[in-house]
C-alpha cells in the first residue's frame, strides 16, 4: 500500500504549481486505497468559446492522470457559470453570452476535451443541473458566507478596486457558484490553473461552511505560447489547437523557442520527470539538439490527440516541406470556377483570402509584401498581381514555409 502511495502522490503532484494541502491530498488517497474508493476530483470549463488548445489542455491531461490512477473525473461544463463569466484577470464585465451559443461551445468542448480525456471514465454534467433550481433565499445563504473584504482580496478585483473600475455585483457571485459546484459534487480535489486559485479556495470554504470535508485545490502552470513569451490565447494567435490537423500541430512544435521546450514536457505529456530532467541537462550541455527534443514531445503530443500514424506521417510530412523543400502528397485544393469569373482573371490578394491561407485581405497584402507569398515556387511581391485563370490551374498556392493550396481550376 505504502508502495502505490508513493506512487500515486508522486504522479499527482508532478508539474503542479500549487497542492493546498499536500498533507491532505497524502492523506485523502492513502484513505481512497484503503477503502478502495476512488476520489472524486472535478474540472469545471465554461464553454465561452468554441475551441480549446494546449493551454487548456495542461489541466485536462492532469485530470487524465487522475483517470488512469483510478479515480473518478467529474467535468463540469459551467453553462449557467457562463451566463456571468469568469471575472479572473479580467479589467471589465464579460459579455453575456446567449444559451444558444453556450450549448453549441459546451458540444464543440466535449468533442476537444474527449482527445485527452478517457470517456467512459468521464462524469460530464452541467452546473444548471443545481444553480437553476437555487431559490432567492438558497442565494442569501450562500452570500452570506463570504465577507466583501474576502472578495477584494482577488487582484482582478483588488486592481480594479483601486482603479475606480466599476464591478459588479454579479460578478462577485461568480466565484460563489463555481464553490457551490464543489457542494453539489462533493468534490473531494478541484484542479485549475494558477489564475483559479482564488476561486478553488472558495470551494474548500464553502464546503467547510456547509460541513463537507474541503477539497485539496491543486492549481496547474499557466502554458506559455508558440511565442515563447504571452499566456497561449487564440487572440494572440501563439497558440497551438487541438483540433489542428497533426501536420500543423507538429509543425508549430517545432518552431517553439528552445528555452520552453521542457516546460512543454512537464506540462503536456506524461515522460517521467527524470527522463525530462535528463533531456534538459542533454540540451544545456549540448549533447542532445533541440530539434531532437521538439520532435520528440510533437510527436507525444499527436499521438495522444491522434495516433502513433498520424504522428509519424506529420514528421514525414515536416520533412518533406522543410528537409527535402517539397510539397506534401496531401494539399487541401482550392477550386475556381470559370462562370463565376467575369474577366477570366482574379488577383493575387483575392487568391489567398478566398482560398483561406488569410484570415483577411489586409494581411495577405502584408505577406505579400513580406516575401511570404510563392505559386509555384515563384515569390509574388507585387499586391497588385494579377493571374488568367488557365495559368493557375493545377498550380500550388504557398504560404511562408508550411501552409499550401493546390488551385484547380473548373469550367
């Protein structure tokens, strides 16, 4: 027993940033072995947005740990949460999201989060299931537990306090009903990541108010970007999804910054810490090449969303464009119709944006610009480049080093 102790704390623990209490987490698994029941250990995601990436993964592949250790991965999808909105790092109220849009992120999250997670070892429920049926007066009780001053010790409010920016009273409920989650559950660990504390420690309040045994709240590093620099985030497009096809994925891994490679390691995959250590001491004495170690950890992390082909198929395929400077054998074709083209010509700019390797007309103009932009292997810098369309058939479109479409052209 002692034995699979140490093993379980020694999983758990790894790549955290924070276990309030690690006493109590010993103490609450040594007991969960001996009774040979499992613990419940909850995640709760606000489906705000339609995807996830790594970032949010950091917490998922905890979560996943805690499956293979045996126990019970409760996820809960905050759509009455997110009706309010996490307030945490935030400088102004969130915008009010309909139901519509809550149900059609919380569909699109499961499908993401599945990728990572177990699925028959998966409880998924929603917190309307209990905030819905809370009476004025179950409110009351709740809010009557918690002190403002408690409240405006949280920096984002402690800041905007002090700034003299408005908040909400609503927003002060936030925190409230993600601790009563904990309640309704009976919780026994809450991950999160760092910015979460505040509201994990709610938790363990709230349960302690309402004679529950606290929650251990274990918090997960905040997951730097492809930039090596910003927190991942879509907005800052340093991010990597994980829905992306394997091929992006593998390539965006290798183009991180050296000095982030190991915390991709600690934070995204399951290699022993020793093993990873090892690595890193490898890379600083120069024994071991960086690429090497990117290879490795792209090829982890795409097997776990994908398989072990689709993992070896992607470093091929980085091969093939970056080694050998060749075209993938699989092109996603951009088709043009003649009938819809008056003049029988269309404009490189128009080109790109059509075909989606922009997300908008003024950013293919800065690639264009840039020296990004190559149709078969000829570079374009000139925006106002025009092509007949019976030149472009069959021709490949090409962005920067690892984005292509094959044009055909059509009657």
């Amino acid at each position: 027993m002692e034995k699979d102790l140490k093993k379980q704390i020694e999983i758990i623990e790894s790549g955290t940033e924070d276990i309030l209490t690690k006493e109590e987490l010993e103490s609450r698994v040594k007991k969960a072995i001996i009774e040979n029941k499992p613990l419940k250990v909850k995640l709760g995601l606000d489906p705000t947005a339609p995807d996830i990436h790594l970032g949010h993964a950091v917490v998922l592949n905890k979560l996943r740990q805690f499956q293979e250790l045996g126990h019970k991965a409760i996820l809960i999808i905050g759509d009455y949460t997110s009706r309010i909105g996490d307030p945490s790092g935030r400088s102004t109220l969130r915008p009010k999201l309909s139901e519509d849009v809550i149900e059609k992120n919380s569909k699109t999250y499961m499908e993401q989060a599945f990728k990572i997670l177990i699925p028959e070892k998966t409880e998924v429920v929603k917190n309307s299931n209990w905030l819905h049926h809370l009476k004025f007066e179950d409110i009351l009780n709740l809010t009557s537990r918690f002190t403002v001053a408690r409240m405006l010790e949280r920096e984002d409010f402690k800041k905007r306090y002090k700034s003299n920016t408005p908040i909400a009273i609503m927003e002060f409920l936030y925190p409230i009903m993600q601790a009563y989650d904990s309640v309704a559950i009976k919780a026994d660990v809450e991950l999160g990541g760092t910015d979460q504390k505040f509201n994990l420690l709610m938790g363990r309040e709230l349960q302690k108010e309402l004679g529950q045994e606290p929650q251990i709240a274990i918090t997960m590093p905040i997951l730097v970007g492809t930039d090596g620099v910003e927190k991942m985030s879509k907005s800052l497009g340093n991010y990597i999804g994980v829905y992306e096809q394997p091929g992006e994925i593998f390539g965006k891994i290798m183009s991180i910054p050296d000095n982030i490679i190991i915390d991709y390691f600690r934070l995204l995959t399951t290699v022993d810490y020793k093993d990873i250590e090892a690595m890193n001491i490898d890379m600083e004495k120069g024994v071991l090449n960086p690429s090497i170690a990117k290879r490795r950890l792209a090829k982890i992390i795409i097997e776990r969303l994908y398989s072990e082909e689709e993992a070896i198929k992607a470093e091929e395929e980085f091969d093939l464009i970056f080694k050998k400077k060749e075209v993938p054998e699989k092109v996603e074709e951009y088709i043009i119709k003649q009938s819809d083209m008056a003049d029988k010509k269309i404009g490189i700019v128009e080109l790109l944006y059509n075909s989606g390797l922009v997300s908008s007309k003024s950013e293919a103009r800065r690639l264009i610009v840039q020296g990004g932009i190559k149709v078969d292997d000829k570079k374009v810098s000139d925006p106002d480049k025009e092509f007949n369309l019976d030149d472009l058939n069959n021709k490949i479109l090409k962005r920067g080093k690892r984005f292509f479409r094959k044009i055909i052209v059509k009657e």
